[in-house]
C-alpha cells in the first residue's frame, strides 16, 4: 500500500468555490511539503509544514499539519482556472528523502 | 530559494542508446536529488548526490543503469543508459535550501522508442 495516501485523486470544480486535499500518512511526519505541477512539467513548491498544529497561508491556498503530525490538508478559497494542476503532497521521515502521494488532479471550470 | 534550470528539457531516444541530463542550481547546495516521474505516477526517489561522496540509490536502481555525476556544488548529471521504452519518464531534479525547503528544476520529459 501507498505510505502517502492523497484524497481525492481528482477533483473538478467551478470556478469560486472552495476545496480541499487531504494527505493522510500511516506514521509520523518529521515535513510536509506541498507541491504543484502543471501537466509534463515540474514541481512548484508551495509549502513546508514542520510542526504539529502548523498551519501557512499563501494568497488563496492555505495548508495544515494535524497535531499527531500524520495528516495535512490543502484548502484553496474561491478557486480560480489558475489554481488547475497536479497537487502533491511529500513526506520526510527521519532521513532527507521525500516519498510523494499519489498526487489530486484539479481541474477549476469557468 | 534556488532556481535550478535542467537540459534537455525533452528529448526522443531509440532504444540501447544513453541519454546524459544535466541539472545546474544558482546556488550552492550540499544536497541533490533525482527522480523519477512515470506517466501517471507520482514520483520515485532514484538516488541522492552528495558532492564529494558517491551518490546513494534507492531499492531498484543501479549505478550501471543510472550514474550520476556530482563535481561541484551547483551542478550535477544522470545518465540514463541502454534504454528501453520502460525508461520513458520525467526526470527531476531537487535540491534541498537552507531552510529544508526542497525545490525542483522543470523536469526532462524522455520519450524512449
């Protein structure tokens, strides 16, 4: 099974409202990181959550690392086309390595 | 953060040939990743390179198949060599900031025939 389980795998809305992505891991995260990606392209760093209970914002995305520090959630108000892509989320253990979910494919209709 | 640029960005190969990937960093950084991105997965951690040491890989990849050159601080290389249709991915590269930030170049897209 997946160490880094993402829900939903695909997501399409309209334009406005708002959503979330879920990153469920089965053991302790020691980093979060969110990342978007645009189809056949690379990674766009998001995010980094550290500590339990953290939550960042920036502009319309916002992301939380529960306090056991094995969930985070990315919550996008009032989407907008520009937010459609491929969300991951990667964990670090207790090495420098990154495993990576499975990945949310959004798609934001007019 | 780093901006980290990668070449080719794309390239079409025919089988049993090899393909070098080079990935630069404006910056200095100890720590350089390469993975490995399937169509329609996520991506899979191939080796770390670490300047002045041999690069570490991870359960399912070898030296023979994807060697890695790391010279300097800024600049690395992956091979990807005798290849089969199996090898079509995304290659990335990442690179960890001093703030445990982890970035990633813009990929090269390898179409293996």
């Amino acid at each position: 099974s997946q160490e880094l389980e993402q829900s939903p795998q695909s997501l399409i809305v309209q334009e406005g409202k708002n959503l979330t992505i879920n990153c469920t891991s089965s053991k302790t995260l020691y980093g979060l990181y969110w990342y978007k990606q645009k189809y056949g392209e690379g990674l766009i760093f998001l995010m980094m959550l550290q500590k339990g209970g953290e939550e960042k914002s920036h502009e319309k995305i916002t992301a939380k690392l529960d306090e056991k520090k094995q969930q985070s959630s990315l919550h996008i108000t009032a989407s907008q086309p520009s937010h459609a892509g491929i969300y991951l989320c990667g964990a670090e253990r207790n090495t420098d390595k990154l495993i990576f979910g499975t990945g949310t494919r959004l798609q934001v209709f007019p | 953060s780093a901006v980290i640029s990668q070449k080719p960005s794309r390239d079409i190969c025919q089988r049993g040939t090899s393909l070098t990937i080079q990935c630069q960093v404006d910056s200095q950084v100890t720590m350089m990743f390469w993975y490995r991105q399937q169509p329609g997965q996520s991506l899979t951690l191939i080796a770390t390179a670490n300047q002045g040491s041999e690069a570490t890989y991870e359960s399912g990849f070898v030296i023979d198949k994807f060697p890695i050159s790391r010279p300097n601080l800024t600049f690395s290389t992956l091979t990807v060599s005798n290849m089969s249709p199996e090898d079509s991915s995304i290659y990335l590269c990442s690179v960890r900031g001093g703030s445990y930030e982890q970035y990633f170049g813009p990929g090269t897209r390898l179409t293996v025939t």
